[in-house]
C-alpha cells in the first residue's frame, strides 16, 4: 500500500510567488517607485504582477456596462475580456488577505509585488522621503526587508529613493527568502 504524498513547506513555499509589499506613509512614492522598480524586475527576467491596496474601496466596472449589468442581476462572479486583457470581477463576503490573494490569483509568477498592506505585508520594503515632511518611518526597528529614502536612516539595506535597479537586484537575490509566508 503506498503512503499518500504530502508536501513539504520547503516544497509549497517553492511553487508560490515571493510577495514582497512596498509600504510607506501618504505621499512617499510608493506608487512611483514600483514604476521605476517593475521594468528592472522584468529586466532581470521575472515575471511579476502586482496587488494594489484600497481600504477605501473601488470601483472596476462601469455602472450601466452589460457586465455591470451582470453583476446587478446576481452573478457572484463574472469576467471582462477583451482582446489583450481580462478583469475577473467577483463578490467577497470578506475580505480577502494579501497571502490569500498572492496565492490563489498568481500561481506560476515569480512575484507579487503589493503597494500597501503596511500591517499585513510579511516581507515589507519601505519608502520613507523626509521631503514628503514626515519626522518617522511607518515600520519599526527590523520591521522592513528594505528602505529607500532620502534620509540617513540606519537599515542595512538602504537604497536612494531613485535607485529601482539596485532594490529589484536585492529582490531577485532573495526570491526563495520572500516566498516564504
């Protein structure tokens, strides 16, 4: 009788994307510098997507639209495509958390890079600009993976606000570290 085969951590953690989330207070850069850090993640040959916080809520799909119109009249879940990009739109009855979302929506990428989920994120790289006028980071000692910013801040891994090339170097060598979560 053969046993059944059940993995290991090592060997869950080896199929699911890193997550590393940018996290920073209003007003940091965080949006522009995943700009500046996704083209260098690609350029290294990751296949990356991406999580964007809302605590404020959204809205994808366009009020009278015949897919709005599907959802008014009960489906739970539906999709948009179109010849070059898809949008699966789907009720929650509570909200889903970024572990949950890296692993159920992005099976087979190399990472998920999130803008937000400051107290959530297990791996966090913070934006921190003295130009925007804050006094403090947002993450405490030990805290953040990483920090970019413009101020004289004591982090091992620190990175000039401008530097995406050097930050997506530090990530790409610490994938099978941020895949574990």
């Amino acid at each position: 009788m053969t046993e059944p085969h059940t993995d290991t951590e090592g060997q869950r953690a080896a199929r699911r994307p890193a997550l590393v989330a940018i996290v920073g207070k209003s007003d940091s850069g965080k949006t522009t510098f995943i700009e500046m850090l996704l083209p260098e993640l690609t350029r290294l040959g990751l296949r990356v997507g991406t999580v964007k916080h809302d605590v404020h809520g959204f809205e994808v799909d366009t009020p009278g639209k015949d897919s709005w119109r599907h959802g008014q009249a009960g489906a739970e879940a539906y999709v948009v495509a179109g010849p070059d990009r898809l949008a699966f739109i789907s009720r929650l009855a509570r909200p889903l958390p970024l572990i949950e979302i890296a692993q159920r929506f992005f099976a087979g990428f190399d990472l998920v890079v999130a803008e937000g989920y400051k107290r959530e994120a297990p791996h966090r790289i913070e934006i921190f600009r003295r130009d925007a006028g804050h006094a403090s980071p947002l993450c405490g000692p030990g805290e953040a993976f990483a920090v970019v910013t413009d101020a004289a801040l004591d982090h091992e891994r620190r990175f000039a606000l401008d530097d995406g090339a050097g930050v997506a170097a530090l990530i790409a060598s610490h994938l099978d570290t941020l895949r574990h979560y």
